[in-house]
C-alpha cells in the first residue's frame, strides 16, 4: 500500500510516497515571497509597442519600484504580476483598455497659432503644457492649421496594446498595521 504524506517546512514542500523507498522532493515558494496586494516589489521591464518596436527599457539601470494593489502602474500589468515571485520572468500583453485607454476625440483642442513657439509648429512635436497645479505634462501637435494648431492632450501610449517583458527582482511582503 502506496501512502502520500505531505510536510512544509518554511515554504519547502516535501512529498513522499512511502513505498519502495520513492521519494520525491518539490521546492515551492513560501507565499512571503509572492506578489500580492500591499507588497513592495522591484522590477526589470522592457517596453514595446504591438509592432515590436522598444519604447523604454530599465534593464541595466535602477529597477521600477512599486506597492502592488496601489494603482501605482497600469492595471493590466499589475493584475499580470500578482503571485509572481523573485526572479521568475513573464512576457505580458496589455490591452489600451488595461493600460492607458483609447484615444478621446474630446481629449484634442484647438489653441490659436501664436500661444505656440514657432519653431515648435511641427505636426507631432512633443510639448509641455502646465495643469492648473502647475505640474508639466506632455501634449503633442497633431495638426496645424492657418490660424491655429491642434494639440493632443492624450497619453502618448493612448490606443496601443503594450508589451512588456518583465523580471521581478524583489518581493517584500506587505506590512503588518
């Protein structure tokens, strides 16, 4: 008669079937050790667009850090991320609905042509705009017109399925209130 008996010693599983002296032995991560919500994690990313093309890489350089569950990056990678652990990788695809949205029709607004530098006036030349906070964010010039220009205000990565290859680094687990 075959007995399974099953032991865990600090996330070290070990599986034995008692008969003939057969003994197998499976290394499993201990649960502190995976992503899940309120974890601090650390990470290597590269960036393309749907056509392959590389957007942004950290590989290299100081690795994105993160609080999972906070909103701290799109939703579609961090719901992709969650139960990964230290040094496992993964390729993810993330839809613009996951990521920054599609593009808004509303989001594109006519300035006229002299509030715009003219050695700015290039149709998709990347400018800096100011929020009523004061803090920068980017629009681009989408169209130029006789007496105005068309600025998109949208996210860059608007409308794109985005694919990263990532690398988790370091897992810490959430803090205890």
């Amino acid at each position: 008669m075959k007995k399974l008996v099953v032991l865990s010693i600090t996330g070290v599983a070990i599986l034995a079937v008692v008969a003939v002296g057969f003994y197998v032995v499976v290394k499993t991560r201990g649960d502190e050790a995976t992503i899940k919500n309120g974890s601090l994690v650390r990470l290597e990313y590269t960036l393309s667009d749907e056509k392959g093309t590389l957007i942004e890489s950290n590989k290299g350089k100081e690795p994105l850090s993160y609080t999972q569950g906070q909103g701290q990056i799109i939703p579609g990678l961090e719901n992709a991320l969650s139960g990964m652990g230290i040094n496992e990788q993964k390729s993810v695809r993330v839809k613009p609905e996951d990521a920054y949205g599609a593009v808004d029709a509303k989001a594109f607004q006519e300035i006229p042509r002299a509030e715009i530098p003219t050695d700015a006036l290039k149709v998709g030349n990347t400018l800096l705009a100011k929020d009523p906070r004061g803090q920068l964010f980017p629009v681009r010039v989408h169209e130029i017109k006789d007496k105005t220009v068309v600025l998109d205000f949208n996210h860059p990565l608007a409308g794109k399925t985005l694919s990263f290859a990532v690398k988790i680094l370091e897992v810490r687990p959430p803090q205890k209130p």
